[in-house]
C-alpha cells in the first residue's frame, strides 16, 4: 500500500512503556510520517528505543509496578501536552484507561472500549464467548480459593499450560504483572497457582506437533483495516516470545474468525489471536489486545500497522493483506536461541540467505538508526551490574537492636523466610511483629513448604496473604532481613529504619540464609530450622 499521503507533521506522540520491538516499529512508523513521538520508559535504564532517532524524547516517571498511582499522577501532568497517546503493554493500557478520562477524548481515540479490552484480556473468558470459531480446547479453570488448603492438583497428563486469566492486575499500590508456565508436574502446579494468587489460572493442554499462528489485525470500531498472519519459527523450548518468525499466507479462515471477533468487540486498535494450527483445527491460545512482538515483520511483509491506525483516513471498505514468506529476526535473541540449540548453527547460517532475496530484516537492526542495534546489546551489562552490585557492594547494617521493639521481618517476596519467622515468633510471644517483601507482589498465598513446615508447630498460615514493603506501613519498627543484598532494597523504601540482618543480631556472625522457594521440602525445611533457631536465640 502507498502510504505516502498519510501525514502526521507537527503532532505530537507520546508512547507510554515502548521498550519493545513494537514500540521501536510504531515509533519509527510514525516518526517517518513527520510526527514528534517521545516515550516514557518502563525502567530506568535507557534500552533500544531510547537511542533511536525517531525519539525525540526519553523520560522516565518512576517504578509502575511498585508505584502505580505516582507514575499515573505524573503522567497526568503531561498527558495534554500530546496530541496522541500510544501504550504499547499492559501496563501502559491499564494507565491509559484511567488517563483517559483526564485527557481529550482525540488523545485516545484510537484506544479499545475498556469493556472489550477486559474481555478479551481474560483467557478463560474468551474460549466462552468464541468457542464456535475454534476446535474445541480442553481447558480447566482453577477454583481454588483463598482459605482452601488443599493442594491444587488435576488428573491429567502433563505437561500443561497455566495461565493467570489476565497478564496484569493492580493490587494496593502495585502493578502485577503475571505469567503463563509450562508445567510438569503437580508440585510446579501448586507453586504457580499460589505465585499468581488472587489471580486464578486455567490449565490448558500443550497441543504437541501443532504450528503457530498468530493473525495479526489492526482496526478500527470493529473493522479491520489491516491483516497478516506469522508463523514463530524460534521460540524457547517452553514458550514465550518467538526470536525469528515468518509471514503466513492470509487464508480466508483466518481472516474469517478475525473479523468474527473484530465485529463482535467493536475492536478499536492492534490485536494478536494466537492460535495453534494442527491438521484442519485451529485451536485458540489466547488473544493479545495491544501492539505485538511480530510487529515489525507486519510492517515489512506490507502491513504497516501503526501508519494505517494513525493516519486521518481510514478506508475501511480495502482491507491491506500481508504478503508471505517474509521474515524478521530478533537478532540479539535468535543469538541466545542459537547457544540453547547449538546443533542447529549450520541450518541458522543458511536461513541468513534470505536477506540476500530482500525477503528478512531484523528487527532491531537499520543502517538508517543505527544506534538501537548497538545499545541493544547493553542491556545484560546493566543487568549483570545491578546483580554485581548487590552481592558484593553491601549497605551497612545497623548496630543495637533492641528485643523488646517492635520487629518486621523483610524478606523478598513474603511468601518464605519473613512470613514463616513472623509466625515463629508471635505464637510464642507478645511481641509486636509482622512481615512482607521488597518485591511487587501482594496478595500471593504463602508457599507449600512454608504452610507445610509451619502446620508441624500446630502454626495455620493458610490464609496469609503477602504484602509489599511500600504498601506497609512500618516507620516505627526495626527491619530484619536474611542476606546482606536485601538491605538495599529495604532502604530504598525506608531510609530511615534501622536494618539489621538475622544471623548478625542471633549469632554475631554474618551470613546470608538463602531463600527456599523452589527448593524440595526437605531443603526447604532446613532454611526454616535455621530461621527458627535464630528466632529462638534472640527471643528464647
């Protein structure tokens, strides 16, 4: 399609979290129509998009997933200074609804109704309300609630798919993000229903020897302006994101069911279905509403997205079509693909033959924007400094604890160490105590181990409920923590509680007790023992 009269000179754009492939594919879309596109980060640290030329403008508003609310009373403030918002991830979407009645209804025009949004966010619900466009999915929904101690369990073959019904939940203060898992047994099932709680999860068979599909739409009150279907060809062994896929031609099926649900939402914005394709059935998987990873190769197979959703005219009546046997590859990710499969390296360097037929590109990678492709590689240094930093560049610990004030123990998710220590110590005393955890994740039930080894001294934690140190309030309490890398986290939060670390103040001597979750019982009942006899040492 000849997109050369579309135009966006002079307007302002602004994408809330485009640290992905599909923010640098919208970004670079929308700046090459003349717009001014700026982007609020996700963390901290500058990744590709940040580098690219087509931003004007980097910011960054703080923490979402700690800090929900202050990085929506930030945005706030700048939000009429745009003509257009774009959120790129779920986190994006969940602030743009609630931005959305502050801002001009232009600004977010070319957003779902949240209505529909939630809908198709919910991968149960949406195998209720489009069963009939797909084979039929063996699919259980979890039913555990919150003060039922039995061990969730199914009957039947692993492995499985679980999935928490939606991808983000806001919770206190806190953004939570959740994730779908492989699973092998009912022992892995247990720990990730209990981590995703109050979410529930489904259980969704993995359908073997099937191939992806992902039909890929763009629209706009519920007609499609734009359609291609991908196809992963590099995908971790147990699921995620694709480094490498290929355009798929655009059967009359699949652009069928897109329309089905396109209409039957009145969808207005990206949509990825994603389905697995094995003999005549198409089976659902799930539905993304919002910008996806293949992003950039609709663009390059013909589809450019972001251009046909921005522009001021929209001919809903021709729908553009993806041509196929294009391909885009994640270079930095099909790497690391690459060192997990090394027997596959000769097939890897003679798939490189397709740029010569200009039928592949990378996704990051222009000679254009050349920046991106560089930086992109600086991302796992900033990880591995922030690693480095906490296990050798230690806070200092404070000195003088005193017993007989009040205590929260810290740990970091609240589901192990702090809560089975809290509960140790208030059944035997008067104190004053309480736990939660340095991580972003109320709400979660505390794990197996910890309700098992706490069950054996006549302890009920089952209907314990984590809690985060920012949604908490302990100004006036001493923090006890179980490894010296915590005690940054902690002052991050409170710079001025006195941090002291468990085995300093029990035994006078400085050593860390690691965190049991993933660890057999037996493992893990050692670490609680060792919790215990500190708890004792100090309180008797």
């Amino acid at each position: 399609m000849n997109y050369k009269n579309f135009s966006l000179n002079s307007k302002r754009i602004l994408l809330i979290f485009g640290n992905s492939r599909a923010g640098l594919a919208i970004a670079r879309s929308l700046s090459a129509l003349g717009a001014e596109v700026h982007n609020v980060r996700i963390s901290k640290n500058k990744t590709e998009i940040d580098y690219s030329n087509s931003i004007t403008k980097t910011i960054y508003m703080g923490d979402v997933f700690s800090d929900f609310y202050g990085v929506f009373s930030s945005l706030s403030q700048i939000v009429n200074d745009f003509d257009i918002i774009v959120p790129i991830n779920d986190a994006a979407y969940e602030l743009s609804f609630k931005l959305k009645h502050l801002a001009k209804k232009s600004q977010f025009a070319k957003l779902p109704k949240e209505k529909n949004y939630r809908l198709v966010s919910d991968k149960f619900q949406i195998h209720l309300e489009f069963s009939d466009l797909f084979a039929p999915s063996k699919i259980k929904l979890n039913n555990m609630f919150i003060n039922d101690i039995n061990k969730p369990s199914i009957e039947s073959d692993f492995p499985i798919y679980s999935k928490p019904r939606v991808s983000t939940s806001v919770i206190g203060q806190c953004l939570r993000s959740f994730k779908v898992k492989r699973i092998k047994n009912n022992t892995d099932l247990n720990r990730h229903v209990r981590d995703s709680w109050p979410v529930q999860c489904l259980y969704q068979p993995v359908i073997e020897n099937g191939q992806s599909l992902g039909i890929n739409v763009v629209a706009i009150n519920g007609k499609i302006l734009g359609i291609a279907c991908t196809r992963r060809l590099h995908q971790p062994k147990d699921g995620g994101g694709s480094s490498y896929r290929i355009s798929e031609e655009v059967l009359d099926e699949y652009r069928n069911i897109a329309s089905e649900i396109v209409q039957k939402v009145d969808w207005t914005g990206y949509m990825m279905i994603e389905c697995i394709v094995k003999d005549d059935d198409i089976f659902l998987i799930e539905i993304n509403p919002r910008p996806y990873g293949s992003l950039p190769l609709t663009i390059f197979s013909g589809v450019d997205m972001p251009k046909l959703l921005y522009s001021e005219e929209h001919n809903t009546t021709d729908i553009v079509i993806a041509k196929p046997h294009y391909r885009a590859r994640n270079f930095a990710k099909d790497l690391k693909w690459l060192m997990l499969n090394p027997m596959s390296v000769l097939g890897w360097l003679f798939s490189l033959r397709h740029f010569l037929y200009r039928k592949e590109r990378f996704d990051v990678e222009r000679l254009t924007d050349i920046l991106p492709s560089i930086t992109q590689f600086q991302r796992p240094f900033d990880n591995l400094a922030s690693k480095l930093k906490n296990k050798f560049l230690f806070v200092g610990l404070d000195d003088n604890f005193d017993p007989r004030k009040p205590i929260t123990f810290v740990c970091k998710g609240n589901i192990n160490r702090s809560i089975v220590a809290e509960k140790l110590l208030a059944i035997n005393s008067n104190f004053i105590v309480d736990s939660c955890g340095f991580i972003c994740k109320p709400g979660r039930k505390i794990s197996q181990n910890g309700e098992d080894f706490l069950a054996l001294h006549d302890i009920d934690a089952s209907t314990h409920q984590s809690k985060f140190i920012g949604d908490h309030s302990i100004e006036n309490s001493q923090v006890v923590v179980f490894e010296r890398a915590h005690v940054r986290h902690v002052k991050k939060f409170l710079p001025d509680n006195k941090v002291f670390l468990l085995s300093k103040i029990a035994k006078n001597k400085t050593f860390d007790i690691r965190d049991p979750e993933s660890m057999r019982s037996k493992e893990a009942n050692k670490i609680f023992e060792q919790i215990n006899d500190c708890v004792r040492a100090i309180y008797g």
